[in-house]
C-alpha cells in the first residue's frame, strides 16, 4: 500500500503538480484529495464519508488547499498505524478567514496528541499560522481538526514581554560549567 500512495505523490512532485502559488476553488481541492484518498480503500476494510465544503466556488489560497491534502493524508495513515477501524470521516468547512479540516474515525482511539506523525502534521500546519487538535477517546475513535488561515502568516511575538528589550547579559551565552551571574545587594553601604 505504502507504494501504491508514494508512486502517484512522488510523480506529481517531479511533474510541479502542486507549484502554482495562485489559488484553487475549494470544490476542486476536495475533490482531488478525494480521488487520492480512494487509493486506501483497495488495500482495507474501510468507509470513507467524505463531506465537501458547502462553498465549492470559494478560492482558496493554493497553500492553504496544498496543507489541507496533506493534513488529511497524514492524519489517514496515522489512524491507519491503530488499526481496527472501519470507517473514516472527511469534512471540510469553508469559513470566511480559514479552512477548517476534520477528520474522524471510528477506531481504537489510542492516538495520542504527542505521536511524532501528529507533530509532522501540527508543524505543517503552525507554518501557515493554523492550528491543529486530537481528540482521542479509548474505544470511540479519534478526531483531528485544523484550522487553516487564509490570511498571511505573521511573526511569533519573542518569549519576553512586549516593550522590553532583552539584556545583552540574558543574551550573553554562558560558559559550560561556569557559575550564573549572582544578584547584587543594592541596598546602601550602611545596611550591608
């Protein structure tokens, strides 16, 4: 199976099949990651509902529509990697600021939120300032929801607080084995 998912995905790479930076119709997207899709039912068991986006005509910004196909692939072989599923769900929802992707199962529900095929997927997703969630539930199955902004992405603010500029000294990177710089008694000569 793992061929028969690489070949197509390798050629298309080699072709530029995903390199236009323009956009997509949300319609189209869904309906080409559909196709790629069927692809898992030959070799499992398994359903798969697909529920498009109710706005078909909607554009999306072609990395967005890129990220979601791969979203959803990941998350389909991740839940593939629990075994004892026999269904999966699809939707897609066209909001006016994002792309929200969910995907279900109806499996054993172990995917935990920290299974390094979830960080590829929630990287993937951070990088165009989305988001991404698993909702495991023993004997229930899983889900996993991104959200996809449509808008660019902006810069993390720097782990200090706003306004204040970070001290050469914290800057300052230290000598291994070295003690750290030790708070000065400030009080006036008298008090010491």
């Amino acid at each position: 199976m793992a061929i028969e998912l690489a070949v197509p995905a390798l050629l298309e790479t080699r072709a530029g099949g995903e390199r236009d930076l323009g956009q997509e119709e949300a319609g189209q997207a869904f309906d080409a990651l559909a196709e790629k899709l069927s692809l898992l039912t030959r070799y499992h068991d398994l359903t798969l509902e697909l529920a498009g986006p109710d706005r078909r005509d909607r554009p999306l910004p072609h990395e967005v529509a890129r990220a979601a196909r791969a979203v959803v692939r990941g998350a389909v072989l991740a839940m593939l990697q629990q075994g004892g599923l026999s269904r999966v769900r699809l939707a897609w929802e066209v909001e006016d600021s994002l792309l929200r992707v969910s995907v279900r199962d109806d499996g054993a529900g172990s995917l935990a939120a920290d299974a390094l095929p979830v960080h590829r997927l929630r990287d993937r997703v951070a990088a165009l300032g989305g988001t991404l969630g698993v909702d495991a539930v023993p004997g229930w199955g899983t889900t996993i929801t991104a959200d996809l902004p449509f808008g660019p992405v902006r810069p993390r603010p720097p782990p200090w607080p706003a306004g204040r500029a970070q001290s050469p000294r914290a800057r300052r990177p230290r000598t291994p084995g070295a003690r750290p710089p030790q708070p000065r008694d400030r009080r006036p000569a008298e008090h010491q």
